[in-house]
C-alpha cells in the first residue's frame, strides 16, 4: 500500500499587492499544482484579497499589522505536512519550489531557505544586501553554523518546525527568528540559491531599511540574551572588568611610589565596575540553566511531532 502524498501548502502573507497577487498565485500553482495555495491580507487598501481569491487561492485576514502577526496566524491555522512561505510582491521565482520541496523530503530536513540572487536592475538594493550579509554574518558566528541569506522570505518548512516554533516576532524580524529557531533546536536545515527579480509596476517595498534594520538588530540581541545569556553577559562582563583595571593600574602605580590615592573618585569607580562584572557573569551562569531548561522543553515538543517523508 503506497503512502498518501505530502500535504503541501504555500503561504503567501500580503499588503497592499494588487499588482502581484494574481501572478504569484498563478505562478505557484503552475509550479505546485498539488498545494493548496492559502493569501492571508493584512489590512490591504487595495484589491489584494479579492485579486487572490480570483486566481484561486484560499483568502483569509489578519487584523494585528505587521508579518510577524500574520505568519503566526498561518502557522496557527494551517495544517499540512510541508510548508512553503513566499512573498507577495513577485520578487522571488515560484520555479524553486519543488526543488525546495524534494529536497526538504529527500534530506529529511526542517527548513530549507532560498538564498536570493538578483537578477533584476532593482531587484536588490545595495543597502539591504549589505545589511543582509553583515546581520547574516553576525548570527552565523553568535550561533557558530554559517547562515547565507538571514532575511530571505521564501522558505520551505516541516510541520514540525511550524508547530514548534514559537512565532513572537511581530514585523520583518520573522525572518530572524526563524533561523535562530532552527540554529537553537540544532535542526537540519539547508539553503539553495534562486532567483530574486524587480517587484511588479505598482508594488513597492514595505521594508524600512533603517528602522527595520535596527528592529532585526535588537532582535538578535534579544534572541541571543535568551537563547545564549552565558556568552552575551560573559562579554559584558569581560568589557567592564577591562574597564575597571585599566582604570586602577594608574591609581596603583601611584600609591606604589607615594603611598597615597589622590584620585579616590577613580578607584570608587573601578572597584565598581569589577564588582559589576562578577555580577554579570553571575546573572550569566543563572540565566543560562534557565535557557536550557528553556531548550530542553523546546526540543521536546519538536520532537513529538514525526520528520518530513
């Protein structure tokens, strides 16, 4: 008796991309015939739900603003075997999907990541790619594997990684926080580049490269603290007890040659910042058997639910 095939879905979270819709959905169900093709409008001024539902897809809304909202509202509601979350805006080349797909299946993996290529004159602004490969960078050796394309939006995921994952992110940062997931839980993941084009004539990017930057760069710092508290807060610590020796040596020096401490304000300050250091690295070591009580529990709900294929 053979096995039923995978339920696949494509979630395809939207605002405001009446120029696009249609196509992507055209262009994933061509691509994916067998999946069911769900476009969740997060309070679209334009006709963004009622162009999807007319190419076939199965339209729903999210009140709460922001991508984040709406891709736990996805992963709350949807039920499949496999998941393939893309953007609306045209950008990325449905083509890759099944290739996405069967490698998620043959590898038995939980996520599997389009690293974009550009292929477009606008299609990647040189502002965003650097701050893509420098946050890329950065998580790659706070989390010690090497992560390609951090902010990419079109991924494909098991459901067990969609059912464990605990979605907190409310804008852009998903993105972020769907790696640090993976990275923290130790899971098989992989990347494979696709093509990464110009949005259709009339869409434009809700990306704030400034504000949305600094959003995923705090979100990294918070994930780490969480995730990592021992390594962030040993190196807090470590720069505060450079700090207070280097200002001591000279309040040393001085008292070995006269015997006094003319600067008494100084070495206040000093044995302060070495007091504050043990302290950090005191709240490190307590915080980092919380996170991996945290972890523990995390992983055990990831693995009540059985892998792809």
């Amino acid at each position: 008796m053979s096995a039923a095939p995978p339920r696949i879905a494509v979630l395809i979270p939207c605002h405001n991309e009446a120029a696009a819709i249609a196509s992507v959905v055209a262009g994933f169900r061509a691509a994916l015939p067998e999946a069911a093709i769900h476009v969740y409008d997060n309070n679209s001024t334009d006709r963004t739900a009622a162009l999807a539902a007319a190419a076939g897809a199965l339209v729903a809304r999210e009140g709460l603003q922001g991508k984040g909202h709406v891709v736990r509202r996805m992963f709350a509601d949807i039920e499949a075997d496999i998941y393939l979350l893309v953007d609306g805006d045209g950008t990325y080349d449905p083509a890759a999907a099944p290739a996405m797909v069967q490698r998620l299946l043959a590898e038995r993996l939980d996520m599997v990541t389009a690293a974009r290529r550009g292929v477009g004159s606008a299609a990647w602004r040189r502002g965003h790619r650097f701050g893509n490969r420098l946050l890329s960078g950065a998580v790659s050796r706070l989390f010690g594997r090497p992560v390609g394309d951090l902010l990419s939006g079109y991924r494909a995921f098991s459901r067990r990684f969609v059912k464990s994952f605990p979605a907190l992110a409310t804008g852009f940062e998903t993105e972020t926080e769907f790696t640090i997931h993976a990275l923290t839980l130790a899971m098989p993941i992989a990347e494979l580049t696709a093509a990464y084009g110009d949005r259709a004539e009339g869409s434009g990017s809700k990306l704030r490269t400034l504000a949305d930057g600094a959003r995923i760069g705090g979100t990294i710092l918070l994930l780490l603290k969480e995730e990592r508290p021992l390594a962030l807060f040993a190196a807090a610590g470590a720069a505060l007890f450079v700090l207070g020796v280097g200002l001591a040596v000279p309040i040393f020096l001085t008292y070995a040659r006269t015997g006094l401490v003319p600067r008494l304000p100084t070495a206040v300050l000093s044995t302060g910042l070495v007091l504050l250091s043990f302290l950090s690295l005191a709240c490190g070591l307590i915080l980092d058997s919380v996170a991996r009580g945290r972890r523990e529990a995390k992983r055990m709900a990831y693995l009540r639910i059985p892998p792809p294929g």
